[in-house]
C-alpha cells in the first residue's frame, strides 16, 4: 500500500497526559480478570468516537477507551491494560448488548508513519471483561470475489497497515466496517460474538465510473483502492472512511468517491444493491466526494 492522505492520519496525532488514577481490578470467574484505571479525567484529549449507552458514556481517545457512569465527574480508562495496551480506539458501536471498540496504533516505515489496524474488542458485560478480534485480513490466494453472475478480480489485502477501522455499523444482523484501504466488510452478529475467527465477507461497491450497482449487471472490473502490481487500476470509492445504519435494511457508506446507499442490508453481500452519490453524478450534489 502507498497511500499517503494525511487527512486519515489525524485520528493518530497523539495527546500525551497523564492524570492522577487508581489501579482497579476486577475478577470474574475462570481467573478473568480486567484492569481499568480510574480517574477523574479521560486518558486523552484526543477523542475519536463518542457513544453514549443508557447512563454510560465511552469514549473512543488516541489512548484508548475511557468510560464514565456518573456524567463525566470520573472515568475508567482502558489504557495499558492487558486487553487494550497502548492501542488507539478509532470507533465504537452499541448492538445486541454489546459494546464493539476498534484498535490501530501508528508504525514507521522508510521514515513514514503510516496508520495499522490492531483489530476490535466486544464486550458484553459493560466493559468487565473483553474478546478480542483480529484485524480483517485477506489470504494471498483471494484474488477474486462473487457478485451476482460476475466473478471479479479482487486485490488482496494482506496486511493491516493502512487496513483501520474509522468506522462501525449494524444492519442487517450483520456487523459492518469502513476499513479504509481493507473496504466494506460485514460478518454476522451472531458469528461474531460465538466466534472470534468468523470469516467477514467484502462488500462490492460501484467503481467510480459508475454510479450504481445490481446483481443482475455484466461487470468487468478490479476490486482495489490504488494501482500497483496486481494491476492499473484504482477506485476512490474503495477507500472506505463512514458508515450509518439508519434501519435494519438501510445503510450508507461514505468514501473517497462519495456516499454509497443499499436498502437491503440484510442481503448476503453477492447479492446487495447499491445506488452512489457524489459531486459529479447530481444535478444538486453534495459539495464534495470525501466522505468522512
């Protein structure tokens, strides 16, 4: 990969401090056990994501995930605890009873800090103990995926630097990831949570010459955000930054090449619909095609 946007890199401009904490352990049976930190502050100043659940607000930092139960006079922070470390949290999601934070640090390569996906966390007793799931990768051997009767060529993705997770949705009684440069993922809810290793399935969206896409269609195109020796191709709309869920069948996703809008989420991802906005395909358009 060789993107280099800086936009996508704000989220690891870090925010050292330092407040005063408490050292809390928690066992839950089997020997579990969860550390937090409390505290009268969050751990950063940097904030990525907010999710406010009933009474508890979390907080998605540049030094992790920080929770609060009393409107923000206290919070327990996740930093540098075993299931956390030292790992930015980069978006959060509320589903089913369950609380989704995903992780990604900065590394250096040839003088360049690039952004590297570390994978989510779930927890489904408020925050006391935590799963963890591997960053989404592709085998070297996955070089082509189904939509309706086409069979595409796809570029592998194999290595999560400039694989991140900005963001999370639930449709469909599926989990779904904008992962920049990793794409539009979605696994089931219920494979998820009863497996850490469930397989995420790649979603096909409209390259950036079109701007809609069905099953029915005749395609001939490659699945990949930038060009390089898989091939000379390269598509804006497969570089996924945003998504929202705005019912179980509805959901949209903002890239580089706009907005993107199926209707029916809860469809296997070979079989979704999908109809793409941006600047260039509207008589009023929205005023610009990055959308994060």
């Amino acid at each position: 990969m060789k993107l280099k946007i800086a936009a996508f890199i704000i989220l690891l401009a870090f925010q050292n401090i330092f407040p005063q904490s408490l050292l809390r352990t928690f066992e839950i049976g089997n020997n579990k056990k969860t550390t937090t930190f409390e505290s009268e502050n969050p751990a950063s100043n940097s904030i990525n994501d907010i999710l406010v659940v009933g009474d508890t607000i979390w907080l998605g930092t540049s030094r992790g995930l920080s929770q609060s139960t009393d409107n923000g006079t206290s919070w327990k922070n996740y930093y540098n605890t075993s299931e956390f470390g030292t790992e930015s949290v980069t978006a959060l999601l509320y589903a089913g009873g369950v609380i989704f934070a995903s992780t990604a640090h900065s590394v250096e390569k040839d003088g360049t800090s690039f952004p590297e996906g570390s994978g989510l966390r779930f927890s489904s007793d408020n925050g006391i103990t935590w799963q963890a799931v591997s960053q989404p990768l592709d085998e070297p051997g996955d070089s082509s995926v189904r939509y309706g009767n086409n069979v595409l060529r796809a570029l592998p993705v194999t290595v999560a630097v400039q694989n991140i997770i900005y963001d999370f949705a639930f449709a469909g009684n599926k989990i779904w990831i904008a992962a920049f440069a990793g794409g539009l993922r979605s696994v089931s809810f219920d494979s998820l949570t009863n497996n850490t290793k469930a397989k995420w399935s790649r979603t096909i969206l409209p390259p950036d010459y079109l701007s809609s896409l069905k099953p029915s269609d005749s395609l001939s195109f490659t699945l990949q955000p930038v060009a390089g020796k898989f091939g000379k191709e390269e598509y804006l709309n497969y570089r996924l930054f945003s998504l929202v869920a705005i019912n179980d069948s509805t959901l949209y996703a903002g890239t580089a090449n706009g907005i993107n809008k199926t209707t029916n989420a809860f469809l296997p991802a070979d079989s979704l619909r999908w109809e793409k906005f941006n600047h260039q395909d509207q008589d009023n358009p929205i005023s610009g095609n990055f959308v994060v």
